[in-house]
C-alpha cells in the first residue's frame, strides 16, 4: 500500500492512496480539501504515486471516478489516463456508474 499526505499549516490538505501487484497498479483514492483545490495539488499527489508505482515496476495504473465528476476527470486525462470501461451502479447516495480509467506508465512523462 502506498499513501502520500499534502499538509498546508499543520493541517491535511490532500492525500493519494493505491496499491500494486505485479506490474499493475490502481489509485484506491485521491482527495483534497475544497481550501486546496484548484491550486494543483491533486496533480502533483497522482504524479508523486504515479512515480512511485513506476520505480515499483508497474507498467499500468488504473482506477475509478464518477461519471459525474468532470473534474476529476478531466485532471486523469491530462495525465494520460483514458477510458477502458464502466463499472454500472458502483457509487451509492447517489447510485451513479463508475468510468473505468487506465494509464500505461511508460507513456506518460508523470515526475
């Protein structure tokens, strides 16, 4: 398992999670406080694991978002990672389908 914590002023102001085996690998999670969004601190926390999971000999990286949730999104895509599939009703409080995403690492210039 891997985490990295972003702190601003002593506090928490974002965090990444995933995990790996073998040469796959897959963000778990990836969060940052409404105060810190928009600042590009999502974007670094990916590459940073990204880069981890690279040194680990991982070739490809997935995870999940919601379909809803252009921003996040929009923030993997930037990064390389593209749609590969749907996972139906895998949210609940909303029920809402998850996009299925991928990035192969050797393709991506993440550090």
């Amino acid at each position: 398992m891997l985490f990295s914590v972003a702190t601003a002023r002593a506090a928490v102001a974002g965090y990444v999670v995933a995990h790996h085996a073998a040469d796959e690998g897959e963000i778990l999670n990836l969060a940052v406080t409404p105060l810190h969004r928009r600042r590009g601190l999502g974007r670094a926390l990916v590459r940073h694991v990204l880069g981890r999971l690279a040194r680990r000999m991982v070739k490809i990286v997935f995870l999940e978002a919601r379909q809803s949730n252009t921003a996040a999104r929009r923030l993997y895509e930037s990064l390389g990672f593209v749609g590969v599939g749907r996972r139906p009703g895998y949210y609940r409080r909303p029920l809402e389908d998850a996009v299925i995403l991928r990035v192969t690492l050797a393709q991506v210039a993440y550090l």
